[in-house]
C-alpha cells in the first residue's frame, strides 16, 4: 500500500498532511471510492464510520486498519464538507490530486461507493468490502487480515 500512494501526501480529517509509509505500513487498508452528492454513499458511510472505530479507536492496540478516502465529489470544498460531516477519523487522497483518476482506473471503479480492501502491496483482498461490511460486521477484517501477509497484531 506504501508502494501505491509512494511520493505523494495522504490528508486527516483535520486537513493536515500525512506520510502515507507511516500511516498505512503494516496495515490492511480501505480504499473507500464514495462522494457526498451520492445517496447510496452517504447511506453506507456511517456504518463504515461505526466498522473503522470499532476497530481502530476502541481495541487496544488498534486493529491494523486504515481507510483512505478517494473523492468523487465535484470540488474540493464538496469533499472537505462531506468528511467532517460524515466520515470518521481516517485519511483521503487530496481532492487535487489527480492520481484519484488513476486510481479509479486501476481497481476498476465504475461506480461508487465503492471499498476496496487491498494488502499493504496494494494487491486486491476483495473490492466487495462494503457487502462483507453490511453483511458480517466486523468479522470480516479477521478474513481481510489472514490473507493481507502483514505482522498481525489483532486478537479482537
């Protein structure tokens, strides 16, 4: 995952800017393709909100998890807006930076939302992660993280 984000900056909710390598080594990480004006979006992002604290911000340690938010918004005030109002705590691709349109390109986004669970390498676990979400809580990161070959840490 260091690999895919290599040489650009990650944001936090807060709008600071993040190192992507320390953010996301040794995790499994969300790549999570949604937008504001999307209703299916802002339907399923609470439930991911609920999903990413249950185990980042509630386990001791924190699962190995982490999200980045890939906006399909229409400016980047729409994103900023959109994350303080429904996201949780996690990272985004800035709205500027078009490698956002590759990255659409790459995982095959052809519609959103959109969670694509990926490996540290950024190899694809399963781009179905909001189905696994809504359908089996939070067992399913105990699936995500037995393939994701990363130093487990996890016992939740």
């Amino acid at each position: 995952m260091v690999d895919v984000f290599s040489g650009r900056s990650l944001l936090n909710k807060d709008g600071d800017s993040v190192d992507p390598e320390e953010a996301l080594r040794n995790k499994v990480v969300g790549l999570y393709f949604s937008a504001g004006w999307c209703p299916p979006c802002r339907d399923f992002t609470p439930i991911l909100c609920d999903f990413y604290t249950e185990l980042v911000e509630e386990n001791d340690p924190p699962a190995q998890f982490e999200i980045v938010f890939i906006s399909s918004d229409k400016t980047a005030e729409d994103m900023v807006e959109y994350m303080h109002d429904l996201h949780g705590d996690w990272l985004a691709l800035p709205w500027s930076d078009p490698y956002r349109h590759e990255l659409k390109k790459k995982y095959n986004i052809t519609a959103i939302p959109k969670l694509v669970i990926v490996k540290e390498n950024g190899e694809v676990i399963t781009d179905k992660g909001r189905k696994q979400i809504r359908d089996q809580g939070l067992a399913c990161f105990k699936n995500w993280l037995e393939v994701a070959d990363i130093f487990q840490n996890f016992s939740g």
